[in-house]
C-alpha cells in the first residue's frame, strides 16, 4: 500500500507543479446551456439532414433537420467529447466547450477508414483512439452485422490480435494475444460480467443482438477494472440513446444454412422529455452443424431466450438508468465418440432403469432441434444501475449491479433432467469515479471498484469447492495534451480476499459434517488473500497530422482462480485429474507496446509490437509416481483413470504483434483493400529450459477486398450496397506444448469467404429494410483450428482422423427492419 501512496503523492506533486507553470483559465459560471450547430458536407457546403451527434460521456444525442441544423437543449457546462456521424461520411470528432456561446459547425467528408476519428468508452473517460497510447481496437455495427457468426466472441474473433477457444458453435472464450479466461475481463456495457470463466467449455454469456460495438483492450493497460485484466478488456457496448422525441424500434431475422440456426431479434427504444428506455427480445435455435469429414456433428445444437434493456432519465443533471439482462441458452456438449467398424457418432441410452449401453446415432436425429446428455443450462441474470452526476466542471459516475449465474451440467442419461454439476454464483459488483475538473490541461479520475462473490455446489458431482471472494481497488489515471503528444498514465492498488469452504464425502460421494466416520476430506478450506498494483504510462505522438507513434508501459497482476487453488477432480474435457494448489502466488506481467499508425487520402497502416513477461505464470504440470512413470488417479464419478496433474507456476514470455494495411485509393473511395496479419509467440521459462505455452493461436493472414457504393446509377431504391470477398489463412502450429500429450500440431488451413448487402429505400430515401448475406467457408474446407478443444476428442478409426472438425460452408441470410413510430 505504500508504495501506491508513494506513487499517487508523487502524480499529484506533478499536477500542481504543472498547475504553478500555466495560468490559471478564468472560472466559468456553472449552468446549463443550449447548444446548436449546423453540419454539411465539407466539398459541397449543402446541409447533411439525419447527421447524429452524440456526447458519449452524457448520453445525449440529437440529430440534425433538413437545414443540416441541430439543437441540444439544457447541457451542462463543460468541455466534452462530441462524436458526429452521417451515413456515407467519415466520423468527426471534437472536444467542445458547450459554455462558448458559439454556435458548433462541423463539415463532413466523404468515408474512408479513419482510425482517429473512432471514441473509446471503456477508458476513464471517452477518448478518441489515436490519442490513446495503449492498444485498442473498435469494431463497429456495421463489421459485426456484415458476417456470419454464432455468438458474441465469433462475432469479434476476426480482429487482429483477438481469436476464440471453442468447443463447438456455441462455447467461445476471447483470446487476446495467446491469453484467455480469467486473464481476460468481458465487460456488458462497461459492467464486468461474472460467470465461470475458470472452465474451458464456459462460455459468455451476452446476447449477440444486443451488441451495438466492442471495444478490445490489449495487455493491461486499463486500471479501471482491477485483477484479472492481464491480457485486456473486451467491452460489448449497447446502442447509443435515442434522439430526443423520438420513439423507434427493430426487427432483426438470421437463417444459417450449415446449422439450420434460426435467429430473431425485436428492439423498441425512446426518449421522450428525458425519459428514456431500451427493451430487447431475442432467440436463437440451431441443430448440429456439419463439415466434409464429420458430416453431421451429434449434439452439437443449442438455443437461446434473452432479454436485456434500460429505463432512466436523461437531464441537465446527468443520467440515471436502471439496466437488466438475462441470458439464458440450453446447449449440447459434443463427446465425439465414434463406433469403431463403422465410424459414425454413438450415444448413450437408458437401458431400464439402472443401465446403460451404447448404440448407434439414428440419422433422424440429425434432423431437428433436440438436445442430448451431456448438455448445458445457463441461466444468467443482472440487475443494474448506471448513473452519471455532473457536479460543476467535475463528474461522478456510480455503479452498482446484482448478477446471478446459474449453470448446470447434466451427465447421466438414467436421469437425464438431474444436473450432475451445478454452480450458482451469485455477484455483487460496484465502481464509482470520480472526474476532478480540469486542471491546466491535465484531465484526472479517480475512483474505486471492487465485487463480493459467492458460489456454491447445488449439484451431486464436485469440481471446485464452494467459497466467497470480496475484493476492491483504488485508481487514478490522468490524460494531458502537449501540443502533439498526448501522454496519458496511472496506478491502481487491489485487495482480493478468497474463502474456501472444506467438503467431506462418505462412501456414497455424498457431502457429510468434517469428522464423520468413514468420510474423505474432498476439499480443504483454506482462505487466500492477495495485494499488488497495477500502473500505466504512455504517449502518442503525431508526427505529422497523418502519421502518429504510439508507446505504452503496463504493469498487470491476476490472482489466481478458484480452480487453480482449489480443484480436485476430473475436469470435463481434459482427460486427466486436477489438483489446485492454495499456495499458489498471484501473477505479475510487465507489458511493452509500440505502434505506429498511418491515415492517408489513400492508405491506412497501423503495426503494433508487443512484449509480455509474466511472473509466476500458472499452468497445470504432471506428477510421477515412485517409478517415474505417469502418476494416476481413478475418478469416483466414474470409475475411469486418469493421469494427474497439479497446477505450478513459472516465468513466461509472450511477444508478437498486428500489421494492417488498408487501401483506399482516392477518387475511388468505393473501393478498399484491407490486410492485416498477427503472431503471437509464447514460451514458459522452466529448469529444463524454454517450452512453449499451450493454446497459443497460429500466425493468422487476412485479406479482403471490398466495394461500399452509396447508390448505384438506376436503381433509385436501393442504396449502401457493398460486397466483399476475404481470405483467411491460419498457418500451421507446431510451437505446442508437446509434454504429456497436452496439445498435438495443427496442419494450415485457408478460407475464403462472400458476403453483399443493401439498403431498400422509399421514393424518400428512408431505409425500408436492409439484406445481408455471407458465405463462409466458400470451398467447404474441412478444418481444425488449433484453439478448438475438439481436436483432441475421440479418434475416428475409420478415418484415422482425431477429433472433431470445424464448421463447413454456411451460407447467412440476414434481415433487419428499422421502425420509427413518430
């Protein structure tokens, strides 16, 4: 702690010998003011009429009338972020005092990719991205919509440096530059999203329709979230509040052809005098989906109810909202055993009532929606609110929310609706910050966040023992702009308490009191507290208007997860038996980036460089028995042997970066050719010397050439028609953890993939609807990506193949219908 104390008096020592150099500027009278404005396009000076101007930090929007012209009512006084948007147009964006009794006139350009002109939300405060020294990447709606994808982290998984562990369509886990689970924190709308990350088949629990962007921070240089963001932040954002007066809604339909995946969405949103409100209904339904040497992959189907919205006031004094959502999807967990003479899929059935045999997979199953054991239930419900005070020239944002993840796993085919495992967590989260006024240029937050947490074993089967976790941290960051270097930096401190509870069983795997004759201690309670910091210092620099240099320095920590202190079992998918280690030590990470970015009338280029040392980096390893052969345990569960394994910690490095490369060639703003390629190379640093980390992505290559025409001459009632063609080439992976069978290489793979859209219009130019098709995977390769957890299920001895393969073509029909009910 003192050394924090240390660090945050000498930061503030630097503020005030920064405010003893600049004069003072003349204090403002505290208020609310109307600002107006007007905005056209930059070549002709003609009015842009449905131009949309947000003030992100505020929550305001409005949009501009026939005139170009726009008028917010009752801001509040102060200098804040303005982001201006017009279909067609680059994205304009501006710091503005909304107390200057000037009217606000912005000019717009025809679009290119601007990676300057892109607001980040999940920082202190709304910064746009080429001032932003640590690495960020924003993908936007309209790169979401326009592929084909199965949930929320497929959604993103394309952008360099960001790919997914997967086990099948509908479980995905974020990697960011070769870390992932509770190295990485998911964010629903700035809120951190608490369910079981500890497990590889654990997936996210966000709807995908809900999501207007995301936002992907790389390496630990957000402080505002405490432990566990050694790797980065993933932040889903909801769509920006509606205009003022306005009452609108969506209706949005996805077909997919490789899973027979069925997908709808309704939407209905408004803001009238203030009042505002978002509620949202969606689902999905997909059957197993197929590939060219699997054909039909069993039990691989899954479906999804989800609900999520707002309902609040917007107003002169900030904004106050009540926030839900509920997540709720039933999925099969593919085992991909095969029989031996003729190699198709087998399944489980009930013989009686006490047995069970094996039999054959009927094709008629293929046919439908159903769901087989083993199977997954996830049931994840938040309550929330998210409020924004604006006190003078200072800020203040609390947040409070209430999350419950329940997730059950059932197992056993003579009681099929039993859940063999089952996790109910419950979440208590909260974070306030605290946006001090300017101060001769610096803009500075300070604030705390923190979770208490609980989780409790409802089912007859342990993994993990049941305990409680509270932490909470303290944080300042601060920005300031020096001509053309914008240096930006800060320090956290974090305390993490985590009680396990002890659990003892008797001969029938049944929990008893501790001490109860014949009972076996399956977990020891322990309690763990841990303490470290976390800081961040860098710049960008602009070395012309077009060309800016970027470097950051990150210090992160993580403290271990509850299944790396705690387990003592058979993890599902694993293959071998676990055993946590409660003296394990949090991890460190000091983090170097360096970029460099360029945004030119005819390219885009932008190369990122990073090095990570890890301390103490926690990894499962094997024990040998006395002989020195494989150490063995059978499972009560299930009477099987399997090989044990502790988790251990050592040093690890993990370097590599992104080059991307767009071409827009100016007049043909139409066209664009974006490429972009990603390395990650990660070795752990051990006595025997240097091994490569397991679940590293291969190199990856992307290339896409697309075509964006606003109209297209004759066709008056279509318009925003694009079409692209992309490839993607994964290189082969032998840099594996090879020891103890952990991972086996992948071969390289390529695919190439379609897609085209458009706008229907009106005689007046109102969108009436909006088509979207993608084809992935056009030429139907059969695949295994090295991140996909069904490579290493059972072999085909048919084939000779192992594991289960990737998805194959899939063709993607998507519909979305804008409503506007005044």
């Amino acid at each position: 702690m003192s050394r924090f104390l240390l660090a945050s008096v000498l930061l503030l020592a630097a503020e005030t010998a920064a405010a003893q150099t600049t004069p003072a500027p003349t204090p403002r009278a505290a208020g609310r003011v109307s600002v107006t404005g007007r905005v056209v396009d930059q070549a002709t000076q003609q009015p842009l009429p449905g131009a949309t101007l947000l003030f992100p930090d505020l929550k305001q929007s409005t949009a501009t009338d026939a005139d170009g012209r726009f008028r917010f009512e009752q801001l509040p006084r102060g200098r804040f972020l303005v982001q201006i948007r017009s279909l067609g147009y680059g994205t304009v964006v501006r710091t503005v005092d909304t107390g200057s009794a000037t009217a606000l006139d912005f000019a717009l350009s025809p679009a290119v990719t601007e990676l300057g002109q892109v607001v980040v939300t999940g920082v202190s405060a709304s910064t746009e991205l080429r001032r932003s020294p640590v690495p960020t990447t924003v993908i936007d709606k309209e790169e979401l919509s326009q592929h084909a994808s199965t949930n929320v982290i497929d959604a993103i998984a394309r952008t360099p440096g960001v790919s997914q562990i997967t086990t099948g369509a509908a479980i995905s886990k974020p990697v960011i530059r070769g870390l992932s689970s509770n190295r990485v924190i998911t964010l629903n709308n700035g809120a951190k999203q608490e369910g079981q990350q500890w497990g590889d088949e654990h997936g996210i629990e966000i709807d995908e329709y809900s999501i207007d962007r995301a936002e992907v921070i790389k390496g630990p240089g957000s402080l505002l979230y405490g432990s566990d963001g050694m790797a980065g932040v993933v932040n889903f954002v909801a769509p920006d509040p509606v205009d003022n007066g306005r009452v609108i809604g969506s209706v949005a339909a996805n077909y997919q052809t490789n899973n027979r995946l069925q997908g709808y969405s309704l939407m209905n949103a408004g803001n009238l005098g203030g009042f505002n409100w978002l509620v949202r209904g969606s689902g999905k339904v997909a059957g197993d989906y197929r590939n060219r040497y699997d054909g039909r992959v069993y039990n691989s189907g899954f479906r999804e109810l989800n609900g999520s919205g707002y309902v609040g006031l917007n107003k002169s004094w900030g904004y106050s909202h009540l926030t839900f959502s509920t997540f709720n999807q039933q999925l099969g967990l593919i085992e991909g055993v095969r029989d031996s003479a003729t190699g198709r899929f087998v399944q489980e059935a009930a013989v009686g009532d006490d047995a069970v045999s094996r039999r054959l997979v009927d094709p008629s199953a293929f046919r439908g929606y159903g769901l087989d054991v083993p199977r997954q239930q996830i049931n994840h419900l938040r309550l929330g609110t998210d409020n924004n005070f604006i006190l003078g020239q200072s800020r203040l944002t609390v947040n409070v929310g209430w999350q419950q993840n329940l997730r059950r796993e059932f197992g056993d085919v003579l009681a099929a609706d039993d859940p063999s495992l089952y996790f109910q967590l419950r979440t208590l989260d909260y974070a306030a910050r605290y946006f001090l006024p300017e101060l001769r240029g610096w803009n500075t937050t300070v604030g705390v966040s923190g979770m208490a947490q609980e989780n409790q074993n409802l089912g007859a089967e342990f993994l993990i023992p049941a305990y409680r976790l509270f932490d909470g941290g303290v944080f300042g960051v601060t920005k300031r702009t020096f001509g053309r270097l914008d240096v930006s930096g800060g320090l956290r401190y974090d305390q993490r308490r985590l009680t396990a509870d002890a659990l003892w069983l008797d001969g029938r795997e049944q929990p008893v009191p501790a001490g109860t004759p014949g009972a076996e201690p399956k977990f020891a309670a322990f309690q763990n507290t841990y303490r470290n910091w976390s800081g961040s210092l860098g710049g960008a620099f602009s070395l012309t208007d077009d060309l800016v240099l970027k470097a950051n320095v990150a210090r992160g920590f993580r403290a271990p997860n509850i299944a790396e202190l705690g387990s003592n079992g058979v993890h599902e998918g694993t293959t071998r038996f676990e055993i946590g280690d409660p003296a394990l030590r949090a991890e460190t990470s000091l983090q170097s980036d360096l970029g460099l970015s360029l945004n030119t009338e005819h390219v885009t280029f932008s190369v990122d460089a990073f090095d990570n040392r890890i301390q103490h980096f926690i990894f499962p390893r094997r024990i040998r028995n006395a002989a020195g052969g494989d150490s063995t345990q059978i499972s009560p569960e299930d009477g099987e042997e399997y090989r044990v394994f502790v988790y251990g910690q050592s040093p690890a490095n993990l370097y590599g970066g992104e080059v991307t490369v767009d071409l827009h060639p100016h007049p043909l703003d139409w066209l664009h050719f974006e490429n972009s390629f990603s390395m990650v190379r990660s070795q752990r640093r051990t006595d025997e010397g240097r091994q490569w980390l397991p679940f590293t992505p291969a190199d990856r290559l992307q290339s896409e050439l697309r075509v964006n025409l606003r109209q297209v001459p004759g066709l008056n009632r279509v318009g925003n028609v694009y079409a692209r063609a992309g490839l993607e080439h994964n290189f082969a992976q032998r840099r594996i953890f090879g020891a103890f069978d952990t991972e086996t290489p992948t071969a390289a793979y390529t695919l190439v993939n379609l897609g085209a859209g458009t706008d229907l219009t009106n005689g007046k130019g109102r969108t009436l609807a909006s088509v979207l098709v993608a084809v992935n995977n056009v030429f139907d390769v059969a695949y295994q990506n090295h991140l996909s957890r069904l490579k290493y299920t059972d072999a085909n001895n048919v084939t000779g193949r192992v594991g289960v393969f990737n998805p194959g073509r899939n063709v993607s029909v998507k519909l979305l219908v804008p409503l506007s009910f005044n």
